[in-house]
C-alpha cells in the first residue's frame, strides 16, 4: 500500500539513510515500495540523546536508519533498556511492547512504543521536580 508524505518547506526526511529536505514550497511525495523512512519530527538526534530513555530511542532509531550497523547498535539498544527497566520497572510492558515488535521484525512499531518510553521518563521526572517544588514549599 502506498505511502503518501506531505513535506512542508525545509523539513527533511531519511529514506534508507538518504537525508531529504524539501527546499520548494509543500510538496507530496508517494512511496511505493518497502523501505525504512523517518520524518523529521520523529528523528532525535545524538545531541538531544541525553536521557536514559532518549539513549534506548536513539540507539533503536540508528539500528532502524543504518542496517549495516544493526548490531552495534541493537547491543547499545539493549543495553540502554535493560538499564532503564533495571532502574524504573514500572516502564516494563512499554519494555515488553518494544522487544516484541522488535523480535517480529517491526522496527518503526518498535520506535513508535519507544515514544511511550520517552513519556514514561517525563512523567516521572514532572512529577519529582513537582515533589522537589512541594519539599521546598514546606521548608518555607
């Protein structure tokens, strides 16, 4: 089934590790065949891969985008999340959703659980700096 993307001006995209940015006004591209794509907004950068969950989200996306380093990259992969589900085992079944995505070959449903990953580390940090803000009150 074809895949029908509308690209604003400058946003860029990557399909089987070619970097495309639209320089025109919007344009729609049809995809037509099997490949690994990634919009910008779903890209993260090695930069903003500061997180523990940001590191498992960045380490997956690279062993989607770059196949010829699957493996490294799935090590770091795992590695990441096995620190992060040893550290929060609240975040378990996202765990559990992204490995068997992956073990069924499924690399973007993988990412798209790897999101809820991301949101699980948000919620828990929103909620320490809410319990970090409220000690603080108390002391006053």
């Amino acid at each position: 089934m074809p895949l029908i993307i509308d690209l604003k001006p400058g946003e860029k995209l990557i399909i089987n590790g070619a970097v495309i940015e639209n320089i025109g006004a919007n344009t729609k591209l049809r995809v037509l065949n099997d490949c690994t794509l990634m919009r910008q907004k779903e890209i993260l950068s090695d930069a903003d891969a500061v997180t523990p969950a940001s590191r498992v989200y960045y380490a997956l996306q690279c062993a989607y985008i770059f196949p010829e380093h699957k493996d490294k990259y799935l090590e770091a992969f795992n590695e990441c999340l096995l620190g992060y589900l040893e550290a929060c085992p609240s975040a378990r079944d996202i765990g559990v959703k992204i490995a068997t995505a992956l073990s069924e070959g499924q690399f973007y449903k993988a990412l798209k659980s790897a999101k809820g990953l991301l949101e699980h580390e948000a919620d828990l940090l929103g909620k320490l700096s809410d319990s970090d803000r409220e000690k603080e009150k108390a002391k006053s």
